[in-house]
C-alpha cells in the first residue's frame, strides 16, 4: 500500500499538468509557455533517459508538499507519468540579502537588472548538471546488482529531471525571450556530444558501471550539494528557495552513493576476511572489487569533481559574492560581517617548482573556500567508510588525494602532482600514474563483474545487500515491477 503523508498549508496542485506550488494558474502566459516546453521535455526523456524503462512500474517517492516532515508519497509509478512539477520552499516576507554589497536590503523578488546576465548564466550552468547526469547513467539499469539498486538508480534520475524543471521555472519565469531560448538549449546539449557537449567537463565523462554510479553520487551530486547551498543564500529570493527544495531530494542521492560505494567495500572485506585473502588477483578472482581499485576510483572521481569549483582564485567568484548572488556554504551561520572586505584565506599553488600556502583575499579565494568545505564533508564520509576495513581487521583506509593531483582547471591545472601531494615531472606522472587512476584494465574488470540481477532480494557477487529497505519495506521488496 502506498502510504499518503500527512499534506498541509504547502500542498502541491497536483490537478494541473504541471503540479506546482507557485501558483502556475494565475499566471497565463508562463503557463502556456511553460506547457509548450513540458512535451519538448518528455522527449528529452524518451530519448536520453533511462533506457528500456518506459513500461517498468517503479516504486518512486513524488514529491506532495515542501514540508519538512513528510514531504514524499512512495507509490508505483511509469517513469513518463512521473509529476514532474516546481516546487519552491515557503516565501519568508522578511528574508534580506545576507552578504555583500547589499547586505540587509529586503531580498529580491524580481531579477535586479544589473544581474540579469550573471544570475541567468548560474541557473543555466546549474540547469545543465541535471539533464547531463541522466543522460550519463541511461544506460546503467541494464547492469544492475538488484531491484532495490535499480529503483535508486532511477529515483535519481527522476529528480534529476525535477531539478531541470527547477532551473527552467526560474528562466521562463524571471528572464523573458532569453530564458526561454536557454530553456530550449538545456534540451538540445548532450552529455558527451563532440558539437554539443553539455557545459562542464565532469558532466561529459562516462558513467559506464554501478561503481562509478556510486562514485558519481557521493563525489558529484556532493559538489550539487555545495553549489545549490551556496545558491540557498542568494540575495535573489526565488533561486534561494528553489534551490532549498531541491537539496531534500539531493540528500538522498548522495546517500545511494555513500550506501552503494560501503556496501562494495563491505562484501570485499567480507570475502577477504573469509577466504583470508590479500593478493590483489586472488581477490579478483573471487568476483569482487579490490581494494586498490576502490582507491583509483576515489582518486578520479574526487579529483574530476574538484574542477567544479573552478579557479582557486577567481573574480567572478568575488563578484557573485559582493553582488549577493552568490553565498559562502551556510552563510547566514557564520559570525562575521559577510562582506569580507580586507579579510584573507589560504590557498595552495606552485611557485618556483614547490606547492606553498600562502594568503589570499578572501572575496577571490571564495571558490576555493567552497571547495575546501566540501572535502571536509568527502573526508568524513571515507573516515566512515574506513570503519569497514578497520571492522575487519584489513590494515586499508581510503585517503583522499591531494588537491593538486589530477586537476584540470586552476592552480594546480595540467601540473604534476601525486597523491601525497608530491610535484613530479611529466616522466615521473607518466611512469607512475596508472597505479593511481584507474585503467583500461580496472574499467574492463569492474565491466565484467557487472550482470543483471532482477529477482526480488537477490544481489550480485560484488556488493553486500543494504541494511534495510526504502521506506521502511523489507530488502526483498518487489522496487520494480516488469510486468
Ligand atoms: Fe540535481
Ligand atoms: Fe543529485
């Protein structure tokens, strides 16, 4: 039985195409032009979403209100019926801007004009991340480890079609013609297309396998975390409170992953400790994922993710800050001025052939201070991870490379850096660095290990079950339902 929480004062239209609760029906013209855009999206979803999945009934949670307790419906849906809809949290009449140039003026309603173009590029970089990553993981439900795994999978990708819907709202809402037309290209751009990529190099690489799925999530949906949190503070009302809702359903996404990468951790520990194995190859052998792969696919996906933040220094980071569009990670929690005029950060770079700290101002350091939360967050989830080994007795701990291992983009961008943060020559990064990031051969044997597993309760070889269920239902619930 699908259970109905308990809908209060911030219920949700759900009788209008286009479920809302911004009272989409007062206003024509955005209606329609919003209801024009509703099919164009729906192909999008046939053509890029989840492959094979249109007649599939999924056990999916929809979104009914903005409450903080009991904002989800669980109930069996087809993915192209799923109410996709834009839900923003409740208005709070005396919200001000929070930092910057503006500080404790009344937040804004309407878009200020001197911002319209740098408000309207964030929603669009933001809008772009979510359409990419179900477009990188369409493939995967062919390969799942179990039903319980695949509902997950595409939970996510449902959501992620949600906050493409979020980003749209505001565009068609706030920014006229131009909205529109970039509505229309968050549509067009595809992850990975030569002449079309989407807009950030993260959100074009492949997700071939369910690790790199629960890598992605735990490292990538994690950096959505920080961005949307730090757009939460902006002194621009309806992004803040757009972006509020959309972190509740983030959450879980990172949670799929954090969940999925232990419990591959957890079944390998197990057949280690069984079989009293630490040879690599007899691991291997034995169906499941080693250790040191485990490693390489942290080094690359946290190293991938860290180029999101963009530059360390960066001046558009310090004017999205002073012009209050633009927040640190829980602004309003920090005790300073929240102008950070004369204030400084430390940053890390190279400078005559060795990495050195040194000062910065704290407005241009601001990405790099985004950053640096968020890895304090990423360090926490592997201290947590490592609990595993240490349950077993397995002398192995994940650690997190350097900040200037792998990077693309800033300070350390296209240098040599190893994992412990060591400056190397090309010579030396060539010699060493297919023991730190994943191979050809890692991706062909994770490939291999992948099959599908569909009965209710079943898991492949290579990963534990979870500890319970969604939704309080039992771990060999039927998630999905191919009839
Ligand atoms: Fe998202
Ligand atoms: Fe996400």
């Amino acid at each position: 039985m699908a259970e109905l929480t308990d809908v209060t004062q911030q219920a949700i239209d759900y009788s209008q195409r286009i479920p809302n609760n911004v009272d989409l029906s007062t206003d024509r013209t955005l209606q329609r032009a919003l209801e024009r855009w509703q099919p164009a999206f729906l192909n999008w979803w046939k053509d890029t979403g989840p492959a094979d999945s249109a007649a599939l009934q999924v056990y999916l949670r929809t979104a009914v209100s903005v409450d903080r307790d009991g904002w989800a419906n669980f109930e069996y849906v087809r993915m192209p019926e799923y109410r996709w809809g834009i839900f923003l949290t409740p208005r709070d009449e005396s919200r001000k801007v929070n930092f910057g140039d503006h500080c404790g003026q009344p937040a804004w309603q309407e878009v200020p004009g001197e911002y319209r173009s740098t408000l309207r590029r964030i929603i669009v970089t933001q809008g772009d991340t979510e359409p990419a990553s179900v477009e990188q993981q369409k493939l995967l439900g062919a390969t799942c480890p179990s039903l319980y795994d695949l509902r997950n999978l595409f939970q996510v990708n449902v959501e992620e079609g949600r906050h493409l819907w979020a980003m749209v709202y505001l565009l068609h809402r706030y920014f006229g013609r131009d909205g529109r037309e970039e509505a229309e290209a968050l549509l067009a751009r595809r992850s990975g297309d030569p002449n079309n990529p989407r807009i950030l190099t993260a959100f074009n690489e492949k997700t071939s396998n369910w690790l790199a799925f629960y890598m992605f999530t735990f490292f990538t949906d994690r950096d959505g975390k920080f961005q949307l949190a730090a757009l939460s503070e902006s002194g621009f009302d309806p992004l803040a409170r757009t972006t509020k809702f959309m972190l509740t359903e983030e959450a879980h996404h990172m949670f799929v992953g954090e969940s999925g990468v232990a419990r591959v951790l957890q079944r390998t520990c197990e057949v280690m400790h069984e079989r009293k194995l630490t040879d690599t190859s007899q691991v291997r052998a034995q169906g499941v994922i080693d250790l040191e792969t485990l490693q390489r696919f942290v080094n690359f996906h946290y190293s991938v993710t860290l180029d999101l933040f963009g530059s360390d220094i960066s001046s558009n980071g310090a004017s999205y800050y002073t012009g209050g569009l633009k927040g640190r990670y829980e602004e309003t929690k920090i005790g300073d001025d929240h102008l950070l005029v004369g204030g400084s950060y430390t940053v890390q770079e190279i400078a005559d052939g060795e990495i050195v700290s040194r000062q910065e101002s704290a407005l241009t350091a601001l990405n790099a201070r985004l950053r640096d939360d968020y890895t304090g967050e990423v360090q926490a989830g592997l201290n947590r991870w490592n609990r595993i080994p240490e349950k077993f007795g397995i002398p192995f701990r994940l650690t997190l490379p350097h900040v200037g291992f792998h990077r693309k983009i800033g300070s350390f961008a296209d240098q040599f850096v190893s994992p412990e943060g060591r400056l190397l020559s090309k010579e030396e990064w060539e010699r060493q660095s297919a023991r730190w990031l994943p191979s050809e051969d890692d991706h062909v044997f994770v490939g291999s290990l992948m099959g599908r597993v569909i009965e209710p309760g079943k898991f492949a070889n290579w990963i534990a079950p979870p500890a319970r269920g969604i939704n309080n239902l039992p771990i060999e619930f039927e998630y999905v339902r191919f009839d």
